[in-house]
C-alpha cells in the first residue's frame, strides 16, 4: 500500500481523511476516514473510483 505519487509505502501515522492509496483496490482510493484501533492497527474507510465505499483494517508491518 502506498500513497498515490510516492514511492515508499505509506505509514499508519500518515494516513488521514482525503490522502489517495493505492494497493487496497486495483485503482487507486480516497481515504474518508482513519479510526486507530491501538498502536499498531487502523481501519480505514475509503471510496472507490466508481463511488463504491469500503473499509479494511491496516497493520503495521
């Protein structure tokens, strides 16, 4: 997973709403929000490129 334009992988602390992913879809999403859930884990609800919505649950590497 990586912000869209960047080349290193994107880090929990700098996901927050509006910042496009790619990796969590085939195309790339926008994050509408970040809820921590502990030091090491987040769930990140996105939209799609077609205006789909959907929410993972993100760990640390």
């Amino acid at each position: 997973m990586s912000m869209t334009g960047q080349a290193e992988p994107a880090r929990l602390e700098h996901l927050q709403s509006g910042v496009r992913l790619s990796g969590l879809l085939p195309e790339p999403v926008t994050v509408l929000a970040v809820t921590q859930n502990g030091p090491d884990a987040v769930t990140v609800t996105f939209q799609g490129p077609g205006g789909e919505l959907g929410q993972r649950l993100l760990y640390r590497a």
